[in-house]
C-alpha cells in the first residue's frame, strides 16, 4: 500500500512538473538590456513604461494566446557586461529577442552580438547614425529617431538663425559624435556661410566646465550647439549661466527638452534654447492622452521621454511577434520590415530599407515657469519627413 502511494504520488508529481513546464513554454520571452545603474534619469522611467506595456499586452491576451515575459539585465554603461548580458539572456533565459540600450556604443556592441549571433535586437534608445546605416545589419532594428533625424529637425530652425559663428559641446563617446558630425554638414549644407570656430570634447559624464566655458567664450561664438545631457549638462549650465557664456548667443540642443535632463536644471533653465525633446503637458491627442492616463494611474507621476520609449519598444516588440507568430529570427525579421503600428506620438513604421523607425519627436525652446524648466512653442515632427532619400540610405548601408 504504501508503494502504491509512493507511486502514484510521484506520478502526481510528474504530471504537475510537466504541467509546469507546459506553462513556461508558453511564455514568450524578451531580453532587455539597459544602463540603469548609470543612468536612472532615464533608465527608471524607461523600465516604468516597459512595466505598463507588458501589463497591458498580458491583459489584453498577450501574444497570440500566449503571456509575455521580460527578463531585464543591467549593463552598468559597459559594451562588455552589456554582450555577457545579451548572451546569458540568449543562451541560459532563452528568450525570442533582445531590446533596449541607451548609450550609442552599447548598442553597437549588442548589435554586433545579435549579427554575430543571429538574433534579433530591437534597439531603443541609441541615437548613433551607425546602428542603422554604416553599422546596420539585418537582425537590428531602431526605435528612436536618430542623430541625423533630430539633427535635421534642429537644422530646420537653427539655419533660420542669424548667426554665422557656431562652436559645439559634445562628450566624447560614439553619440556626441555622430550628432555633432552630422549636425554640421546638415547646417554648412543649408548655410555655407557658417564659421565652425570650437569643438569642445568632454569625457561622458566627467565634464569639467570650467574649461570648456572659457574655451568656448574666447572662441566668441554667435551660437553654440550643445549635445551634453544629465549631470554634464546640469555643470555646464551652471557654469555657462555663471560667466556669462550664453548671453546674447543662440544655443541648439540637442535632447534639452526631454523633463528628464530639464528636470534637474530647476530655476536655472536657461531660456529660448532650440531644444528636442518631450512636452507631455502640452500634447493634445487621443493617443498620447491614453498614454498619459494610463501612466498616471499606475505610477502616480508624469511621465518622461523615458517613459515613452520603453513602452513604446515593448509595444513594438510584441507587434513584431504577433505578426510572425514565431519566434524564428528570419520570421522576425520578415515580419518587422515595413511593419506600422500605434504609438503614444502616432502611427509608427519600421522602415524595411534601413530597420529605422518613423517615431518623431517634438522641437520647440526651453523656458521658465513657476521656477521649473518647461518647453514651450513646440511641434511634433514625423520621422518619415526627415530621413534621407532611400537612394542615399543604401550608399550608406551595407548590403546584407
């Protein structure tokens, strides 16, 4: 007798490991990689608006019957932990896909990992040009706009300017200088008057300011472009305000407007700056108003550009597996080229020529209210309206 309730009690046991093991192959998994150890400004909103999207997918129904999962990784600002990250998450978690990334080499090396690899990596944040054009590979896909389209989206204002002296601030990484490269021949392309009298190259995130707002003033710019965020742009604000560097001189900036890097600037803001970035007490439109109930209902604060982006990139991950119902690379791939969707900003497509998104930003100037940094005069600009020809693109983009 008590074999027989030996046996039976572990073919009870086999039965419901079995049953359990159904139930997680049913899961479909999403690695996501992201610096939030280095950067939480950005990264803890990010992670927020992944959270809210994957609430939504899974009470919706999930992805074609079947509930999603993502497992999150911190890269600490590192290329190397960022690939040991990607392959833990490929070879031990078994997920369908990678995404993320914030800084633009990290989400080189990732992309060169899902090539290598054969995976497929939907980048986030990453702004470099190289990720879909002299870099690009078939498994990657981008969901922000890049360099150049924001760059061509300030070039669109800043040509107006009067100013033919320009100096330029821009850490010293593959992000500052993709913007500033390609902001420079957007601008001589439509200015040839346009002196370029300074670059300034500070380290990412060891700004000294000082020095740089000495260099700059003696340059005697009429304008100056700034690609510095976060902490580096809080210093050299400060600095800037503090000698005098802005007065009487246009700044475009990129990344400026987004509440995550304004936030911090408080009363100090200075004010008619040319700036990217995120006015959500501004924007008036059915999508973005579902967006911004749903965030404030679930956090209990606003949301920032962050925000934005990582549920926007979750929301697009499921669209691509829902569309392939599969999880097979080639399938992904296939069916993410051309694929449009919803988007707290509008409709969205992944453009088939290059894997870039259509996702646009808003451009308008900074300026002060109630002792706090706002944007105001500003405007949503499409992505699909400022990507060169696919003439061009395919110059610029290997073949696969």
């Amino acid at each position: 007798m008590r074999a027989r309730n030996y046996f039976v009690g572990a073919a009870f046991a086999l039965l419901a490991g079995g049953m359990a093991h159904s139930a997680l192959a049913q899961d479909i998994k999403i690695g996501e990689i992201n610096s939030y150890s280095l950067l939480p400004a950005f990264t803890e909103p990010y992670r927020k608006g992944w959270q809210l999207a994957v609430e939504e997918i899974n009470a919706a129904g999930g992805i074609n019957g079947k509930k999603l999962v993502v497992i999150s990784k911190d890269d600490g600002g590192k290329p190397a932990d960022a690939q040991t990250a990607a392959n833990e998450l490929v070879s031990s978690e078994g997920v369908a896909m990678l995404a993320g990334t914030f800084l633009s080499n990290i989400g080189l090396a990732v992309s060169d990992f899902a090539n290598q690899k054969k995976v497929f990596f939907l980048a986030a944040e990453p702004l470099t040009d190289a990720i879909t054009w002299s870099k690009g590979n078939k498994y990657t896909f981008r969901l922000r706009p890049s360099n150049y389209m924001q760059a061509a989206m300030l070039v669109e204002a800043a040509s107006k300017l009067p100013a033919k002296r320009w100096a330029t601030i821009a850490p010293n990484y593959e992000y500052g200088q993709s913007a500033v490269a390609v902001f420079k021949k957007l601008m001589s392309e439509k200015r040839p008057d346009i002196q370029w009298v300074d670059e300034q190259w500070p380290p990412q995130g060891k700004i000294d300011a000082g020095p740089v707002v000495q260099a700059v003033a003696a340059a005697n710019p009429e304008a100056i472009l700034n690609v510095t965020f976060g902490a580096d742009l809080v210093k050299l604000v400060r600095e800037g305000n503090t000698r005098g560097l802005f007065k009487g001189r246009e700044v475009v900036s990129f990344l400026t407007g987004e509440p995550e890097y304004l936030d911090p600037l408080k009363d100090e803001t200075p004010e008619g700056w040319i700036v990217t970035g995120y006015p959500w007490y501004s924007i008036k439109t059915p999508e973005h108003d579902a967006f911004l109930k749903a965030y404030q209902a679930k956090y209990n604060d606003y949301p920032r550009l962050g925000s934005i982006v990582g549920y926007q990139t979750i929301k697009s991950a499921a669209a691509i597996l829902a569309k392939a119902g599969s999880t097979d690379p080639e399938k992904l791939i296939a069916a993410a080229e051309g694929l449009s969707m919803p988007s707290p900003f509008g409709e969205i497509t992944f453009r088939k020529i290059d894997h870039q998104s259509t996702l646009g930003a808003y451009v308008g100037k900074t300026a002060l209210k109630d002792g706090k940094g706002v944007m105001v005069d500003s405007s949503y600009k499409k992505g699909a309206d400022y990507l060169p020809s696919d003439a061009e693109v395919a110059k610029l983009r290997p073949k696969d």
